[in-house]
C-alpha cells in the first residue's frame, strides 16, 4: 500500500480501490465526485491525462471503504499504471 491507498488488480477490467484515501486519489484522476458515493451506488466517469485526454470510460462502485473501477477491457492496464503513478 502507497500513502494509504491499496490498489490492486482484479478480474479483467476491474480494479479495486481501498484505504482511507481512496476517494480523495480518485477524485484527483476522474471527471465527477465520488466522496459522496454511498454504499451500492455507481457513478460514470472519464479518467483523464494530464493533457485532458481521455484515458477510459468507467463505473465506479461503492462498497462501503472499498471502489470497485470497472473500465474497458484494452485499456486496463495503462489505467492501473495511471491509478499507481
């Protein structure tokens, strides 16, 4: 776990997120809010570059402390890079 965010590589295309700063590093990498996200509730969402280019579309699920990001398949492994970075 790097400063309290564990991230790790599930199924194909989906990544989990966990840790008391999972929100917080999420909203930094997508384009809406998920520090309101209660339990069982899904919210769409772009992940960005620097550039503002589009990385992938996603669903965000929240499970209580933990996210689960389900994106596109092709792009998940440059996504969980990106999430690391």
């Amino acid at each position: 776990m790097r400063h309290g965010v564990g991230a790790f590589l599930k199924i194909p295309s989906q990544i989990e997120l966990s840790g008391e700063d999972a929100r917080k590093l999420l909203e930094r990498l997508v384009t809406v809010k998920v520090s309101d996200l209660l339990p069982f509730e899904k919210r769409n969402a772009f992940f960005l570059n620097d550039y503002g280019k589009i990385i992938d579309f996603v669903r965000i699920y929240s499970f209580g402390e933990k996210l689960l990001i389900f994106g596109n398949k092709v792009y998940e492994e440059k996504l969980f890079k990106w999430i690391l970075k």
